[in-house]
C-alpha cells in the first residue's frame, strides 16, 4: 500500500512517452512554436501536462531531449472555458483539489495555489518548487491557468517562458500568447484535435509552415494504451464524417474538402512496376510556394495510375531542383503547367527550357486534356472519380503527397490553391499520360523510344 501511495504521488517519475509524444518532445529543442494534433483520448494532453511538470520543476529524466529550463519559470496553461482549463489541463498537472499531487507535478513540489474566483476548484495560480523538493531551498516556478473566452484583453502583460494552450484557441489569443514569450523566443505547444477544419492556427501550422513550427500528427494507431480491437471499436463508434479527426488528428474539412476519400483506399505498399507499364513524370514550378515532381505508373490494362515517387521544395532554381526528379530516370517524360511558358525575370529563359537545360525529358506542350482544354476543375473530377474507382492509387510511404490530399479543401465552393503542389503535379502528368513511356533497357538508346511530338531540348 505505501510504495502505490508514493507512486500516486509522483506520475512525473513514471512518465514514458509513446513515440509519437517523444517527437514531440523532442522537437522543442529545435522549433518555438510545436502543435500535437491528435485524436480524442491519445494522450496528448498527458504529454503536454508532463512536459509542464518537467519544465516547472527542473525534474527531467534520463532519456528527456527536448528543451531543458535549468530556472524557475513563469508560464501560462490554458483551454477553451476556466472550466474546461480546470477539467483537463488543470487535473492533469495538480490532480484534483482534494488530492494536490495526483496530477503530473509531485506533491512535493507544489508550494502553494490561488483560487479562481467564482469557478469551483478552479486554480487561478500555482506555485512551484524549480530544482527539489519540499525540504530544498529552491526558486519558485509560477503557472497561471487561463482561458479563451475570457478574450484577449486578459492575455496582454506579463512576460512569460512558456504557454501551453490545451484544445484549440482563437487566432488572436494565439497570436498574444505568442507575443508575451518574444523575450528569449521561448517556446509555445498547443494541443488539440482537428475538429474545427482549416483554422487561421491550422493553417499557420499546416500550410502556411511558418519558421520555426513543428506539427506532431498522432493517430489512434500511435496509441499504445489502446488493444487492436479497441481501437476498432473506437474507430466505428464515431460519426464517419468525424473520423479522421477523432481518430487520426486529420483536421476535419467536411463539405469543404475537394476529394472526400479515405485515404485507406487509394494507399497501396510500393512493388516493382511492370516493365510493360509506360510511366511519366509531372511538374509543378514554383519559388515562395515549394517546386513538385511526381511520377506516375499507368496500368493500361485497367486504366489504373499508381503515383509513384514525389519531390518538393521550396526557393530552388532548376539547377538545384532537377536533379532529385532527374534520378527517376533520364528516358522519363515530364508533363508541366502553362506557367512553364513564363520568362524567369533574371534568364529571360521560359521555366519548362530552364528545365530542359538541366537534363528533364520535358514534352514540348504544356499540359492539357486529349481535346486541348486544361481546367482545373476538369482535372481535380477526373483524380475524383478515379480514386473512387480504385483507379488512381498512391504508394503508401509518400508523406508529403498524403499531407497534401488531406488539406486540399474548398472554400465558398471554389478550390483553394495553397499546399497542392504535388496534387497538381499529379494533375499535369494524368492529362498527359497519352505520352507515357517504357522505361529505357539498359541497352537501348532514348532515341529509339518513340515519341510522337518529340522532345523540348
């Protein structure tokens, strides 16, 4: 009975971190501002509540490789209402009322709280021991619980070394409790599950990437306090439209995303592709958004196109692009935009011949359907229609291109043209499929591959 209650008394101490909550921990040594997107009941909100705990104590084990405060610090914990602050972030660091301790900070560590006013067992602050326990002469570390909807006047003023907003907040409130950690760019973690689709903190996360974040992403499967048929049995009881957030931390889109597909069923584990199978390679050009190449497959037999490898990246020249796509293959046609026929302000060269001049097998036509047309909306239906039929397919291991098909939404009915690079990369090169080639034996010469428009070089 004593060693549990002295157990019950210390969780920090026992504290082991999945995985996916170790990347996340481990990403604060490197990114200011860290977002835990996961599903319901994860554990997202114990690992930000430990890394509190670790922070506000200077209590870090062995294995901890994130961000280390070897001082007392001054930090905010917050949620959407003071009583969801209380029943979530709150219990999970102090345990409750009746039982201080019970939470991720040990007992002997808190020194004392401050009551919020009007709210029952809501903490206002609470004060604790940085560096030993309760017979250790040791500085104070200061948590102040705060919430949403108590607006953005009441998160003006001090100066903080961390917040940690548990569930999501307003952009504003984001953006203020980002500003009172400026001083020493000290860190900033949020947690939450997608339930609000493309947010303004969604997309400054997702999208946007701006420097400095980090995004965790942990799905039921990282989960490891969950059997296999729990996790099923959790996964069927939620309503479907809800799922991926619930379940995956995938934000939810609803109505509003252009290919509304499990993902499940166009993913297939890569294999070898048939030598009889003619491939193509796609482009998509940019600068201040990232550059994309894909490769296709297409199983003619079936009419089934299976994408097959993908590259992006962001602010590189032609030179420093292609040759990541040259090595699926010098025999690979690319298929490209309209924009490929713009002049590079510095060159004078069109795009699509800058490329050309690094060695890519680009067709001498931007991309556009078997009539010549080349709409956006025509496209997207078709990639629609095929992942519906089983008909376009995507290597499983493909991260990026899976990122980008799970944000791809509309807003006020029209597509929103952000983070779809390597979807228009697949786009461009489904058009042009009709020029798909065999790949090259070893002992043949490209010249010998027939082409009918020949090539741009």
């Amino acid at each position: 009975m004593e060693r549990s209650i002295r157990k019950n008394f210390n969780r920090l101490k026992d504290y082991e971190a999945y995985p996916k909550q170790q990347e996340f921990h481990e990403a604060g040594l490197n990114y200011r501002e860290r977002l835990l997107m996961a599903g319901n009941q994860l554990g997202k909100t114990l690992c930000a509540g430990a890394e509190t705990a670790m922070h506000v104590t200077g209590r870090y084990p062995d294995w901890w490789k994130g961000k280390v405060f070897d001082q007392a610090i001054h930090g905010w914990v917050a949620g959407v209402t003071s009583e969801s602050t209380r029943d979530n972030p709150q219990r999970i660091l102090y345990g409750t009322l009746g039982a201080p301790g019970t939470g991720m900070i040990p007992k002997d560590a808190i020194k004392d709280f401050s009551p919020s006013r009007g709210i029952a067992d809501a903490l206002d602050t609470l004060v604790i021991r940085h560096g030993g326990g309760a017979d250790v002469q040791a500085a104070d570390s200061i948590i102040g619980f705060k919430a949403y909807n108590q607006g953005r006047e009441k998160w003006q003023g001090p100066t903080l070394q961390f917040v940690w907003f548990d569930e999501e907040p307003p952009y504003d409130i984001y953006s203020e409790g980002l500003t009172r950690t400026n001083l020493g760019l000290c860190p900033v973690f949020i947690t939450f599950t997608p339930l609000l689709g493309m947010t303004g903190v969604v997309k400054r996360f997702l999208i946007d990437k701006t420097v400095g974040t980090h995004v965790t992403q942990m799905e039921i499967q990282d989960a490891l306090h969950y059997s296999q048929e729990e996790r099923d049995a959790i996964i069927a009881s939620y309503p479907s439209h809800e799922r991926e957030a619930r379940a995956r931390g995938i934000p939810t889109l609803g109505s509003g995303r252009v290919f509304p597909v499990d993902e499940e069923f166009i993913k297939v584990d890569a294999f070898e592709i048939p030598s009889h199978w003619p491939q193509i390679g796609g482009l998509d050009f940019g600068w201040d958004h990232p550059s994309a190449g894909v490769k296709l497959a297409w199983d003619r037999d079936t009419d089934t196109l299976y994408v097959t490898a993908c590259h992006r990246a962001r602010e590189q020249t032609p030179a420093m692009f292609a040759p990541s796509v040259r090595s699926w293959g010098n025999w690979l046609p690319f298929a490209w935009p309209h924009d490929g026929l713009q002049h590079d302000k510095g060159s004078g060269e069109e795009l699509a011949h800058q490329y050309s001049q690094q060695g890519l097998k680009m067709l001498p036509e931007r991309s556009t359907f078997d009539d010549g047309s080349n709409g956006l909306e025509a496209g997207v239906m078709e990639m629609l229609e095929r992942m519906q039929t089983g008909r376009l397919k995507v290597f499983s291991h493909l991260n990026d291109w899976f990122e980008e098909f799970r944000l791809y939404h509309r807003k006020d009915g029209l597509i929103v043209k952000l983070n779809d690079d390597l979807l228009s990369a697949t786009r461009y090169a489904m058009m042009m499929r009709r020029f798909a080639a065999l790949k090259v034996r070893k002992f043949a010469k490209i010249m010998d591959i027939y082409q009918p428009n020949g090539w741009m070089g």
